[in-house]
C-alpha cells in the first residue's frame, strides 16, 4: 500500500459529459489548473500540462478558431445528447419557489 491511494487529488464534483451518443458520468475540476473542465479522474485534474499540446491547440486556434467554434456550436445546437447533457447537469429543482 502507498500513501498516493489513499490521498484525495483535489475536490472534485461530478459533472455528466458526451461521450459520443451516450452520457458520462465524470468528475469537474474544482481547483489547479484545469479548473471548471470535465475530466475522466480527478487525478487528472492536477497531471502536469503537456506543453507541446499547448503549443499546438494555441496555433490551432490562430488560424482556425472561428471555424471550431462554429461547428461546436451547430453541434451544441442541434444535437441532441448535449441537450441531454444540459438537462442532467442542472441542479434538480426543491419544489416550488416561495416569494
């Protein structure tokens, strides 16, 4: 047995995210770097960035950038596990409101 099984890697929440057609169930980043993005493990949520692939997305996004967000949100728009996605993430409602 090491110390690192039974240490927590950082809080974390769980977040459902598209997985192709189906849903997910993953974990959200609450701290380090990659804070606010959905990851498989938390422990991914402090793993040491890759710089090449930092390098690269940064150019990617240079020269393609409006295109990607267009097509991400035709993708966001009109399909429907992200509509699903949407819907799960959302806090399940306590009954009515009183004013």
């Amino acid at each position: 047995m090491r110390a690192t099984e039974f240490i927590l890697e950082g809080p974390t929440t769980r977040a459902y995210a598209k997985n192709g057609a189906t849903q997910s169930l993953k974990f959200r980043c609450s701290s380090g770097p990659r804070k606010g993005q959905v990851r498989a493990s938390p422990a991914a949520c402090n793993a040491p960035i890759n710089i090449n692939k930092s390098k690269t997305m940064k150019l990617t996004k240079k020269r393609q950038g409006g295109m990607m967000a267009r097509k991400a949100s035709v993708t966001k728009s009109a399909g429907t596990s992200a509509n699903r996605t949407a819907s799960l993430n959302k806090p399940k409602s306590r009954g009515r409101k009183k004013i």
